[in-house]
C-alpha cells in the first residue's frame, strides 16, 4: 500500500526489498533527520566516517553515516527495479 510517512508523522519506517518483489538482503529505513543525526553509527567503515583523528573520529551526515563498509550495489539496483515495477502497476491497483 501506498505510506505518506509525513501524512502519518512517523518517527521511522523500515521496509524488506524481498517482500516488495526485490531481491534479499537489503531493505530501506526511513528517519526523520533530526533523530537519524543525533544517533551514532553502529558498525565501522568505508563512507560513514567524516575525518580521522589519534583520539577519535567524526561521521558522516545520515544516510552516510549508517552506511559501514561496502555497499549492497547489485541488491539496491534490484529493489530500485523492484520499486519501478510496483510504481509502473500502480499501489492501488496491486491492493485491489
């Protein structure tokens, strides 16, 4: 179905691309800015850190930040072909 996630004034949402036609192993999370960029991150690696220093380190600005290591590059060309084909259908005509 069709989520305005504004509309629903939603803290988070999070969705599997296997049950939206998409391949497994990925998925989407959608935040509201503001609490995405008070959060750390929780893994290490690759684009989510900003700059490096001998005491610590600094991130990057969400999505980045949550983005450790190498990304899921065939999975998330998949579900975005998964989400073209859903849209071309139509969400209303996929929920009647």
């Amino acid at each position: 179905m069709t989520v305005d996630v504004q509309d629903l004034d939603v803290d988070f949402l999070v969705a599997s691309s296997h049950k939206m036609c998409g391949p497994t192993g990925i998925g989407f999370l959608y935040g509201k800015m503001d609490l995405l960029s008070s959060m750390p991150p929780f893994l290490g690696g690759g684009e989510m850190i900003s700059d490096v220093y001998l005491d610590h380190s600094t991130y990057a600005e969400p999505p980045s930040r949550f983005e450790a290591g190498t990304p899921a590059i065939g999975e998330a060309i998949g579900l975005g072909a998964a989400i073209d084909y859903l849209s071309g259908i139509g969400m209303e005509a996929i929920h009647e």
